[in-house]
C-alpha cells in the first residue's frame, strides 16, 4: 500500500537545478512561497523569468566550475534536470553526466542533501506504470531517456550523499490535490501508478527535504 504523507518544513537555502522547466518553476514557487532562499541554475539568465526573490546563478550541468559556484552557501539541491523526448534510438547521457558533475561539485562544497527526481520507469520501477505507458509510449518515446534516468539513479546511489530518488507517476499539469493525497511507494510488486500533478511533486520534494523520511530511499509517488 501506498504511504499517505503529512507535512511540514523549516527555511533554508535552496538550490533548484532544471529550474526553467514545467516542474522545477512548480518547485520554485512553492518554494519561495514557504520562505526558502531559492537560487535557480540557469543558461541564460536574461531570458530566465523568475520573481525577483530568486537568485539566479548561471550555468549548465555539463560546466563542473559554474556548478561549485552555484552551490556555494547552499543547504540542499533539488535536480528537476529533465530531457526531451529522442525516440528509440538516438542515445543521450545529460542527465547521467550532469548529475554525475552535480555530486561532485556538492561534495566539493560541503552541500550533503539531494533529492533528485527521476520518473517511473527508472531502475526497478519498470512495468510499474499504466499498461499504455509501459508497453507503447515508454519504449517508442522514452527508452533512451530512461535509460539515462537509470544511469543517473545509479550515480546518486553511489554518491555518498544523503540522497532521495523521487520518482513521479505520469506528469500532469493538473491542479494539487495536496501532500496528504500523494502516496509514495517503496515496494512495487503488484503496484502500477497512474499520473500525479506537478505541484503535488514539487510539494512532496520540499516535504521530503525537512522531514528525510525517505533518505536514501527511491519512492515511486502518485496522486
């Protein structure tokens, strides 16, 4: 069964990686909305809309220097880090080689807590998604992308750091149902999730950072 959550959170410095994408804005926003110092990793900060409160470091996951100085006097990092869609066959290993700068640059500064989103599909959480999902859309669309996303699970394993994989259900941009709705899974036999809202992943993510129930853990989540 899934575990129902509750909810509370303290302040801190906050550094969102994927920040300009559908999930990661959600995560800025409820972020700032709590009271959290959010500094958002950026390409272009011109073109990088985001409230004022937000400090805006830019860089690239793929650039090792521009991510030791964006974590400089963080508390924690939320990776969003997200890649489009390549079809079957052309292979791709940002996520992988992003994340893999990422824990080195958070070792280098001291920065210990990561929760690091990955999606169902990713490692041992294949075929636990809807029937569509695990026999159409995933292997015609998204193969290479997870496999990537394994690739990118199994670099945050290694790392040392105090980890969380968060692994949302199909993504919608439905409304929140809020933390209380979110069930997170850790064992799958038996289960298959459908779709989650990306306000109600980018509250589990902050939730998960105050309260560390699943450190060190890979909960699939669904609403």
């Amino acid at each position: 069964m899934g575990e129902k959550i509750g909810y509370r959170f303290f302040i801190m410095n906050l550094l969102v990686i994927g920040a300009t994408g559908p999930t990661g804005r959600e995560i800025v926003s409820q972020a700032l909305a709590q009271g959290h110092v959010v500094t958002a990793l950026v390409r272009n900060a011109s073109k990088a809309a985001f409230p004022a409160a937000v400090k805006l470091a830019p860089g690239n996951v793929l650039d090792a220097s521009s991510l030791e100085k964006a974590l400089s006097g963080q508390a924690a990092v939320i990776c969003s880090l997200g890649s489009a869609a390549s079809g079957p066959f052309k292979e791709i290993t940002l996520l992988s080689e992003g994340t893999r700068n990422l824990v080195a640059a958070m070792k280098a500064q001291g920065v210990s807590r990561l929760i690091c989103l990955t999606g169902i599909g990713a490692g041992e959480s294949k075929g636990h998604g809807p029937w569509y999902y695990n026999w159409l859309f995933q292997p015609l669309m998204l193969r290479v992308v997870y496999h990537d996303k394994t690739r990118q699970e199994e670099i945050v394993r290694a790392s040392g750091l105090d980890w969380t994989l968060v692994r949302p259900a199909i993504l919608t941009n439905g409304s929140a149902k809020g933390v209380p709705a979110v069930k997170a899974f850790t064992e799958l036999a038996g289960i298959h999730v459908g779709t989650i809202s990306r306000p109600d992943v980018a509250a589990f993510c902050l939730r998960e950072l105050a309260d560390k129930h699943y450190q060190r853990q890979a909960p699939v989540i669904a609403g």
